[in-house]
C-alpha cells in the first residue's frame, strides 16, 4: 500500500451504532511527500503542546481556521493603520 516518496498515517476506528453489536468503521489516512514530511514534525509538536492525539489535534487546527485567519487580517490592517 505504501507508494515511494510518500509517508503513510493510517488510523482506523471502530465505534458501536447500533445496538446489534453491528459496528461502522471509519478510516482517515494522510499522505505526505518528501517536501512535506516536516509536517509530521509540526504536527508531532502541536499534539504534544495541546495534548491530543494526531487525529484530535488535525480536527481543532481545521476547526480553528477560521477564527485565526480572522485574527491574522486583523492584524494585517492594524499594520496598515486601517483598523484602530
């Protein structure tokens, strides 16, 4: 399964749904190429900082996205004097 050049994270979960024992599972799997895989370093470091595990730690980034952005232009007009 593994290409060459690319680093594979694969995480598989099984969660109860229904009540026959009946399980679903759900799959998520990232791959990086060699000009990325310091972003298994990034995200070994945040995970570690907010104290989740890798899957936790992606969802919070992806979830906070938007508020950061928003803070960032913020920012960007404050250094442009256009908000004060």
């Amino acid at each position: 399964m593994s290409l060459i050049g690319t680093i594979q994270i694969y995480r598989k979960m099984a969660t109860k749904t229904k009540p026959k024992n009946e399980t679903e599972v759900r799959a998520f799997c990232l791959s990086l190429s060699k000009r990325n895989k310091d972003i298994l370093e990034i995200l070994d470091e945040w995970s570690d900082e907010l104290m989740l595990n890798k899957a936790n730690t992606v969802c919070k980034i992806i979830r906070e996205y938007p508020t950061l952005k928003r803070k960032a232009q913020l920012r960007e007009l404050e250094a442009f004097g256009l908000r004060g």
